[in-house]
C-alpha cells in the first residue's frame, strides 16, 4: 500500500475527491479543507494499492494538481485495516507486477548525479578489485563488485533511452565515463606508487587462475550482463532491492575497470586492452537488456494498464468477504488474497 498526501487548492479539491472515492483501489481517504498553508489549499490524503497508483498519478498531474498544488508518495509498511486488504485485494494485478513511474523517474535522477559519494565508492571498489586481481583472490573481486554503484547510472540511461529524455541520458553518460575514468585514475596512481615501493610486480599478473575471467571477454560475458540488466531493472521496478545483489555480483564491469588499473603501470597491455573490452561489453549488455525489459513494461503499462476513473464502489466494498473483484472470477480474487497474505 502506498499512502498519498496531495494539496490541491480549492478548485480542484472536488474533482481529486470524487476521482479517489471513485476507485477501488483507495481506502482512508481524509479531507481537510484549508489546512494546508505552503503552497496554500487543501489537504487530501489517502491510502492506495501500488498496483492502481501509477494511473491515479497520472490523472492528477492531468487535473493539474502537481502545478497549483502537490503530491507526496510514500510506502506504508503495515497497514492494520479491513477497508485496506480490500482495496488491496480488488485492484487488478500484484504489487510486485507494478511499475510506479514517478518513483522510478525520481529514483533515476538521483541515481545519474554525478556525486562524491558515487566518487569514492566507485574508486574504492576498483581499488579493491584490483587487489583481487593482484592476490588472485576471488572473494576479494566479488566485494568490489556488490561495492560499485555504477548499475544506478545505467538504469538511468536505460530510463532517459525509453523516455526520450536526452538531459537524463547525458548526465547519466557523464556519471559513468567520469567515475569510471577517475576510479581508475586514482587505482592506477596507488598501483604506480607500489610498484616504485617494491610491493607488485609484472610479475603479480602472469598467473592467476581463479580470476583471470576479468580478461576473457567471451559471448557468455554477454549473456551474463544481458541477464543481470533484466534482473537489475525488475528489482527496481519491483522495489526488490535485495535483488540487486545478485545483479552486481554477475557483471564484470568493476573488475575490469580494476584490472586496467593495476597492469597500467605493470605494462600488461594485452590485460589492459581484455579489460577494457570486457567492460564495454558488460556496460552494452546491461544498457541493451534494461532498455529493451524497461520498454516491455512501459508498453504493458500503456496497452493493460488500469484507466481511471474505475468503476465506482459497491456496497460489497464495506465488508472484508467481498468474494472477487469485478471482472475476475472468484478464484482469481482468493489466489491473490493467499499470495499477498504470504
């Protein structure tokens, strides 16, 4: 359930009123006129299923509410009410099936800032990478990988792609090129400043089997990145951030960026060329898949969505046994109440 604060002012206060006690998906809805002073209006608020709030979003913005007033959307963790697991339940679809829009824009215009924390995290990853590399340890290259945030630019572009929004694209470009060019900078400086030291040597990179995958580009690179491009766009589209652990553990991308770092100044060109191929292949699979998986739900969303306003609400809506929604067949209704109960 998703619980929404919006300020409309006077004008607008019936038609936002009558669209939210018009859809079954909304519960809890509280009206105080005048209660809002900056920006000035009213206050209506509202519990609502996820799977219904993506359209109710939009006809707000249509009735022009995010120009005059506002609208705030936030999560509930626990909903302790019998109108609530009914709006739940009658709103077609799943939760877990919803794409919220709004959220996923906001959350990828976050994500496409370049920042110092993006920064640091991005050049401590590839300097922890680039020990894997040197010591031959894997569960070294695996921590670097879970450490690096480079995934959140690339669903940025993968966003702004589908968008048509260039600004998003180029800023979201920019964060990727320049964090990693500066990650690898700073790696290289620390490798270079150990070599004259006497700690590393040529050769620190000639055997290495456990992982020496970092400069063997081959298709199941590819594969692999395509893969975790689908899984990383359905877990943020599903606010399943956990598994975006797995995404970041299947791709190659800050291993390689550590790898062509540390034979920089060991002079393993060959392992520089590998690494930097094998990085762009992950980085294409990745922008290829999440772009493509994005575009399949932004279409699904237009072609099946739910249009608002829906059908009002009927008396069976007052009480926890309402047997199915309308249109679905009562077993459809009781699968979904066992799934969202689990």
């Amino acid at each position: 359930m998703l619980h929404i604060r919006v300020i409309a002012p006077p004008r607008l206060t019936e038609q936002v009123s009558d669209l939210c006690g018009a859809s079954i998906a909304v519960t809890n809805l509280v009206v105080l006129p005048g209660a809002a002073r900056e920006p000035a209006g009213d206050l209506i608020q509202f519990d609502m299923a996820r799977e219904a709030a993506d359209a109710m979003l939009q006809r707000l913005r249509e009735l022009g509410v995010d120009q005059s007033g506002s609208i705030a959307v936030e999560t509930i963790d626990v909903s302790i009410s019998v109108g609530a697991t009914v709006a739940e339940e009658s709103a077609p679809g799943y939760d877990d099936d919803a794409v919220l829009w709004d959220e996923l824009d906001a959350r990828t215009a976050a994500d496409a800032r370049l920042s110092w924390a993006f920064l640091a995290f991005l050049a401590l990853a590839t300097q922890i990478a680039a020990i894997g590399a040197l010591l031959d340890q894997p569960i070294l290259i695996v921590g670097a990988m879970v450490l690096g945030p480079e995934f959140g630019a690339v669903a940025a572009i993968c966003f702004g792609l589908v968008r048509a929004d260039l600004q998003r694209i180029a800023v979201a470009v920019r964060t990727l090129v320049v964090g990693f060019l500066v990650a690898i900078a700073i790696t290289t400086a620390c490798a270079t400043a150990s070599r004259w030291l006497g700690w590393i040597g040529p050769a620190d990179l000639s055997h290495r089997p456990n992982t020496d995958f970092i400069v063997h580009p081959d298709k199941w690179s590819f594969i692999v990145a395509v893969l975790a491009g689908i899984a990383g766009i359905l877990s943020i589209t599903a606010s399943k951030s956990s598994a975006l652990v797995g995404v970041f553990i299947s791709v190659t991308t800050v291993p390689a960026a550590g790898n062509i770092a540390v034979a920089i100044p060991l002079a393993h060109w060959v392992e520089v060329r590998e690494s930097a191929v094998q990085l762009g292949v992950n980085l294409a699979g990745m922008l290829i898949a999440g772009t493509a998986t994005l575009a399949t739900q932004r279409f699904l969303s237009l072609r099946y969505g739910i249009q608002l306003p829906v059908p009002a609400r009927t008396a069976a809506r007052r009480t926890p046994h309402r047997p199915a929604a309308p249109g679905r067949p009562a077993g459809q209704a009781n699968r979904k109440r066992r799934r969202k109960r689990r």
